[in-house]
C-alpha cells in the first residue's frame, strides 16, 4: 500500500464478449478517493471497492492491498468472534448455521441426508484465483461417511460449485473429494484422496483449498491429498461451508489471493521396467544415463 494506481490504463471487461477501453471509462468509490479522476491511492491493506462506469453500464472492480512487509494479499478473515454480518445462510431439513464462542456452527447431525450451507460476504464472489485455509472440525456425525466441506466459485448463490469435502473417516479411499455440485443439481466427483487418520471431534484441523484458473488442491494440515486440472467450469464465485449429516465447528477462515498458479502434481513420474527375480520387494536397480550407449543397455535392460 502507499503506492499510486494510474486507472487510465485499465481497460475493463464488462460482459464476456465486451470489453470497454480505458478512455472510456469514468471511476467512482466510496472507499478510497480519485484524484483527477484516475489516481487511487491505498494507505493501509484491505480490499477496496471502485466502480467503473462506461455509458449504462456498470461494474465493481476491487483493489487490494497489502503493507511491504505483509507476503499475502489478504481477502479476507474471519475468526467468529463477532456476529454472522454479510452471511448467506441455506438452511434444509431441521439444519441450524449460528456463531458462538468464537466458532461458527453447521449443525446437520439430525440425519444423514441432513445439510447446512452458508456463504461468506458477496464481494468474494468476484474472485476465483484464491487460498481458502479453514480451521474446523468434525464435533458429531451419523455416520463415519458423513462430511464437510469448503466450498468455491459458487454459482448464483446456490450452486453449480465446487468442493474441497473431508469425510469424518478421512482414511477411506474417497476420505478426501474434489468435487462438483453441477448445473442439475448432482454431484460428479473429481478427484479423491485419504488422509492419514480419522477426523477426531477433539482436534482441529486445516482445511485448504488452493485454486487458481483450472487448477484446484485439498490439502488437511499442510499436507496435499489430491489436486486436479479439471476446474475450469466457473472461473469466478462465491465461498462457504458446507455440512452433510454432521455437526462441524470451525474457528477461523482466511482468504488470500492467488497470484500465481501452485505446482500441480506430475500425472505421470516415472516408467519402470520390471525385472523379474522371483524376489519379493527386490532393490530396484539404478542407472545414470551418461551416454547414449547407456541408454540403449538402458532400453535392452542389459544393466
């Protein structure tokens, strides 16, 4: 923050197919001021709101802002100490979403088809390259299948989105999902993964979703589980919680922007050739190619 923004040098896209140039652009906030008509000028971090503005039409831009000394451009933060301000909260069959004692409450333990969904303030909903890092946990379920899960790029404040889901038995073989809410309202599981242990109601865990462009990641307490490239349905959208015959609690959220797309893991690492000895979990054997003489006792596997 402290630097000056020159808006005359931003043209801006107000439909997929229309994009206005810069000159005919005017500029309006209620959160910073415009000097000139172009130059903004952030004094402390946050996330501020311009509007650009080219005939009849209208769109809200976002600035954002962080100190030299800060490593993340911060979305935002919630740690449930106050009240359920800019929520959206989608409440079915007997489920409750409350805040209290610093955590906010998805109680949807009343049966396994039970669920509780809210979303964070709408402004998220203009994003789509972000860190969504949760502290939760699973307190009660019906059953050991039953999940929660982070939710992004929601559509239309309901769905089609995606989902970072964790069962309360994260070991299962689907223990972990990367998952889509489609346009029919079903589900069509992406990517799935296990984590090393069940999730205990008496621990915390961290939750992240890493998203950027088509690329999404789980990961549970720093560690990945599973990613994918397949993500390129809804570009931009909101963020919320989700809970399925469960009762999960979680402390804080943090959003940060994504400026830069994570390391995807390799689809494939390596092509081994098996050599048969008849020995069970035999040691591999190791070549280092140095010539292209090598390469071919590499290939006639005669080293």
């Amino acid at each position: 923050n402290g630097k000056s923004i020159d808006l005359s040098g931003y043209a801006v896209q107000f439909s997929k197919k229309e994009t206005t140039a810069a000159s005919e652009i005017t500029w309006s906030s209620d959160d910073l001021d415009i000097t000139d008509g172009k130059y903004v000028k952030p004094e402390k971090s946050g996330v501020y709101k311009l509007t650009a503005t080219a005939g009849n039409k209208n769109k809200s831009i976002y600035v954002v802002s962080k100190a030299a000394d800060e490593s993340e451009y911060v979305l935002y933060y919630n740690d449930f100490s106050g009240s359920m301000d800019g929520f959206s909260v989608i409440q079915k069959t007997s489920a409750t979403v409350s805040v209290s004692d610093g955590e906010l409450v998805l109680d949807a333990s009343s049966s396994t088809s039970s669920y509780a969904r809210v979303l964070l303030p709408a402004f998220l909903g203009e994003f789509g390259d972000y860190k969504i890092t949760a502290e939760g946990a699973i307190v009660a379920a019906k059953n050991t299948k039953r999940w929660t899960s982070l939710m992004f790029r929601v559509q239309s404040s309901d769905f089609p989105y995606y989902q970072l889901a964790v069962r309360q038995d994260a070991t299962l073989s689907n223990g972990v999902e990367l998952a889509e809410r489609t346009a029919a309202d079903a589900w069509n599981v992406r990517h799935t993964g296990s984590f090393s242990e069940k999730i205990s109601a008496s621990k915390k865990y961290t939750l992240t979703a890493d998203v950027h462009g088509n690329y999404a990641a789980a990961y549970i307490n720093g560690k990945k589980i599973t990613d994918g490239t397949d993500f390129d349905g809804y570009r931009v959208g909101r963020i919320g919680f989700q809970a399925n015959g469960c009762k999960a609690t979680y402390d804080s959220i943090k959003v940060v922007l994504s400026d830069e797309a994570p390391i995807p893991y390799p689809t494939e690492l390596a092509k081994v050739k098996e050599i048969d000895t008849n020995i069970i979990n035999s040691a591999a054997v190791v070549k280092e190619i140095r010539s292209s003489n090598d390469l071919t006792l590499l290939k006639d596997a005669r080293i």
